[in-house]
C-alpha cells in the first residue's frame, strides 16, 4: 500500500509542528529561519502533490493511491485516503497557494510593525521585546500551514467521519489567521474589526458543521440499520447507487439539506455568505487567499462528492432552488462588488458571485456545467489570489483599503498595475485567460438543462467587466494623488509570488486540456451514480441517407 497521499498531507502538518516550536526571538534571523522553514515545506508539499496528480490515471479507478489505517474500529471509522481527478487537482491548487502565500505575507507577522510604503522588512517604528510578539513570526507561518494540512486531506479522504474532522479542525487556525494576524491597514479600530470578523466567521462554520454532524449520524445510523456500519464513501455511494442501501425520501431530503447546509456555509452562497466580507477584508492578503482560494473550495468541492454522491434523489429534488440561490448570488454579488469602497470587500463580493457560478455548475447535472464547475474552482483560486495579492502589495504600500485613496498608480508603479490588470481581465472572464474557459462551460451545461437560469447568468458577466474594470480605472489610472507619488514598483519577491500565478491564468486560459482530461471521468462518474445523463439537443440534426436530407 503506498503512503504518498498520507506523505502529502504530513509534510504540512509536521511543516506546522515544526516552525511553531522554533525558537523565539526578535532579531531578524531568527525570523527569516521561521519563513524559509515554512517555506521549504510548503514546497515540498507541493512536490508531493504534483506527485499525486500524474500518477493519477484518468482512465482508472475512480478512487485509486488508496490507503486505510484503522481508527475507530467499534464504529467503522478507518482513516482512509483515496484521490479521484477533482479532488488530485484541488490538493495540487492547494499546495501551488500556499508557497505563494507564504511568500507574499513574508513580512506580515513580523513583530515590531508592518513595513511601510513597501519597504523591505519591518519597521523599527516600535519594538517590543515581549515574547508573545516574538512568537508570531513562528505562531503565523504554523498556522497557515496547519490550514493546508487540513484542506489536502479535505480533498483527499474517503471516509465520511474523517472528512468532517477536518472540514471542522480547519476553521481554528483560520480563526486565529483572522482575528489574530490581520490587516493592519484597518485603521484604529482594526482589533475590534478583526475580532468581530474572526468570531463570526467561527460561529457561522460551526453552526454550519453542527447541523452536518447531526446529518453524518443520522447517515450512519441508517446505513447501519440495513447492513453497512460503515463511514467508508466508496461503499456507502456503491450501495446507493445500486440500491442496497436505501434512503426513504423524508430521510434523504432531511440527510442531504444537513450535509448541504455546511458546505453552503462555507462556499459561501448566497444567504449565507455575510461572514465572508468581513473576514477577508480584516484579514492580510495572504489570509484572504487561503480563505477565498483555498478553504472555500471545500464546500464546492463536497457538493460534488458527498451530496450528489450520497443522495442522488434527493440532489435532483433540490437542483432547481439551489440553482435560483446560486443565480442570486451572482447577481447580488456582482451588484454589491460595483458599490464597495474598500478593495478587499470588493473582491471578496466578487468572489461570493463567482462562486455563484460554481454552485449553479454544480447543480444544473450536466457533463459541461459539472467539469465547468471543477475549473471554475481551480481558475478562481489562481486568478483571485493573484488579483488579491497585488492588492495587498498595493495596500501595504499605502497604508489604505479605500479606493478613493488611489490613482495614477499605473504611472508610478507599472508592473504592479499591468499584473493588477491582468488579475481583473480574469476576474471579467476575459477569452484567452483561465476563468473564460470555465465559465462558458458552466453557462453552457446550464443552458441546456435550464435556459432561463443560464441566460439570466450571463448578465453576471458584464456586472463582472463593471466592478473589474472601474476598480482599475479609479486606483490605476487619472493624476497621479499625492498618496501614491512615491510608492515603489513590484520587487523581486512579489514578482516572484505574481508571476506563476499570472502564467498559470494565461496557459489554463489557451490549453486548459490537463485538467479537463483529470476532471472528465470524475465528473462522468459522478452524473453516472445519481443516473443523470445530458438533456438531448432541442433540435437534433435531421436523419439523411444517401448524402441527401430526409
């Protein structure tokens, strides 16, 4: 039995174990050790993903890497890993953020001050020798590999109860990323901000995840009932899929809303979305990334897996109003994204739409909208987090959140503008970049299931070019104000941190067939087990013989 998956999800984990329990101390080696340790694992993990995701054969089993370690054994819980093509891209979209993360929040724990005007290095504006403000160098960087740990085997695991664990374990170091390490750039009452932004984002998860643990024994309890005392996915969607196990309808509808609750909550779709503007814009950027690239991608993802998988019927019964939520979404998101005043909270609007578009790929049961879905995940993980970052680059130089608080920047700073607007191309889903791709497959699989609902979509697409580019124009373009005159361009780390991640949104944009060629027999796998096939084409080609039409 290989132990690479098991390796993958370690790598982070000890990563995390290790940089908390480095030595403290406030002079400045200490503190590039802690960062170059964090580092080294994030990219080790990234090896190990990539790793997974070739050996991955798209024309094999569904599950395959496959492990289990005994766990609980009186209940059935094995700790078990397994990797289909979304969840192999997912991890490897995971393991290529965090690198970028780390590098980009590289002075953002750093104890004294946050540097100033992009400067290199901390500000000696106020030292503080205490060892609380020591530690959070080490306490930082633990914690945002912790998060990663927990989200690859998120992705990874086969077990019901193992999923849940982690889906759940991973709000605490985001918890503590929020409400402990964020922006400083909030103004004076930034604590208060952040601690009301952490608190929320918790007690939404949690509520969210309390309902699921209810569902995920209420699952148990009625497989056990007809033979199966197990957690195990594989078996429990064989067995509902060719009907030795059964779900009454009551008790499947009641099972999938619990399960769909948790992941709504996190995706977030629209109502319950309220925690995420404010906790990515209290958040650094790095933070922001991994809650809006990374961990959100959690819920979409176990829509895919866990309720279409476990509850076929009951996925068919709901499509429809989950399709007019994740419609609202779009819309809503997209409205509120033109209005904001504050860079942060606009991407975070626009991501609550975006993953409007995801939700509805997801649930319109098509072959195109479902593998649509699957890159959407992917291509708004890179081009956000590069839109996002430079913002925070931009952010940190002036000290401000606001819009009105920019212009000309383009004139001072111009690589920094030029990556800015290659990440708001991709955000309007602009041909020849990532996000068009996935997102005229999502619009299509719709479409042809659900014409209303797709053509009313389309309309999130130009809101898109509205809040994008109007955002550029306000903080790139016109004089050059006096905030902005002396603010410096993209240095080599952050153009080491942009660059990947904008030559990623252009290959995927004009050669996005490695991932399609993952994803498809995932997806195919998945319509197979709710016996979901592609609506015909409402005007089929008419039969001919002989050359000539009949």
């Amino acid at each position: 039995m290989s132990a690479l998956l098991t390796a993958t999800c370690a790598v982070p984990a000890a990563g995390a174990v290790l940089t908390a329990a480095l030595p403290a101390g406030s002079n400045e080696t200490r503190r590039r050790t802690t960062k170059a340790v964090a580092l080294g694992f994030s990219v080790v993990t990234l090896v190990l993903a990539a790793v997974v995701a070739t050996r991955f054969d798209p024309h094999g089993d569904r599950f395959q890497l496959t492990e289990s370690y005994s766990w609980i054994r009186s209940f059935g819980i094995d700790f078990s890993l397994g990797v289909d093509g979304i969840g192999a891209v997912l991890a490897l979209l995971t393991a290529v953020l965090v690198p970028m993360v780390v590098l980009a929040s590289w002075h953002d724990a750093d104890p004294s001050s946050s540097p100033a005007d992009g400067q290199e290095g901390p500000s000696p504006a106020r030292p503080d020798g205490t060892f609380e403000n020591m530690r959070r160098t080490q306490g930082f960087f633990a914690l945002i590999l912790a998060v990663e740990a927990m989200v690859i085997v998120s992705f990874y695991a086969t077990d019901v109860f193992v999923f849940y664990v982690f889906f759940e374990a991973m709000l605490i170091p985001m918890y503590f990323l929020i409400g402990g390490f964020g922006d400083r750039a909030g103004g004076p009452e930034s604590a208060r901000q952040r601690s009301y932004a952490a608190v929320k984002f918790l007690l939404y998860n949690l509520l969210g995840g309390l309902v699921m643990l209810a569902a995920v024994i209420g699952l148990y309890v009625t497989a056990q009932d007809q033979g199966f005392g197990t957690f195990d996915l594989p078996t429990l969607t064989s067995a509902i899929a060719d009907g030795r196990l059964q779900l009454t309808g009551t008790a499947e509808k009641a099972l999938f809303l619990g399960f769909f609750f948790a992941f709504a909550v996190k995706a977030p779709l629209w109502p319950l979305h309220t925690w995420l503007p404010n906790a990515m814009g209290e958040s650094t950027a790095g933070t922001a990334v991994l809650i809006t690239a990374v961990v959100d991608k959690v819920g979409t993802f176990a829509m895919l897996r866990f309720c279409l998988g476990l509850f076929p019927n009951a996925s068919k019964t709901f499509a429809p109003a989950i399709l007019v939520l994740a419609l609202i979404g779009i819309v809503y998101g997209a409205l509120l994204a033109i209005g904001q005043k504050d860079i942060k909270r606009l991407v975070a609007y626009a991501s609550i739409s975006h993953f409007g578009f995801i939700i509805m790929g997801i649930f319109a049961l098509t072959s195109q909208g479902q593998s649509g879905a699957t890159l959407y995940m992917v291509n708004h993980g890179l081009s956000t987090a590069a839109w996002m970052l430079v913002a925070g680059f931009l952010i940190s130089r002036r000290g401000s959140r606001l819009i009105a608080d920019y212009g000309g920047v383009q004139k001072v700073a111009p690589v920094l503008a030029g990556t800015f607007l290659i990440g708001s191309l991709a955000t309007l889903s602009l041909p020849g970049l990532a996000p068009f791709v996935s997102e005229f497959l999502v619009l299509v699989g719709t479409f042809t299931r659900y014409p209303a609902i797709g053509v009313v979509a389309t309309f999130g697409i130009v809101l898109a070019a509205l809040y994008a580019l109007l955002l550029y124009q306000r903080t790139m373009t016109g004089p050059v104000r006096e905030g902005v005159r002396t603010m410096p361009d993209l240095k080599a780390r952050e153009l080491a941190v942009v660059a990947p991640l904008v030559a990623l949104t252009i290959l995927l944009g004009v050669y996005p067939k490695p991932l399609t060629d993952l994803v498809n027999p995932s997806v195919n796998a998945t319509l197979s087990q709710i016996h979901q096939t592609d609506p015909a084409p409402a005007h089929p080609v008419a039969a001919t013989s002989g050359g000539e039409q009949k």
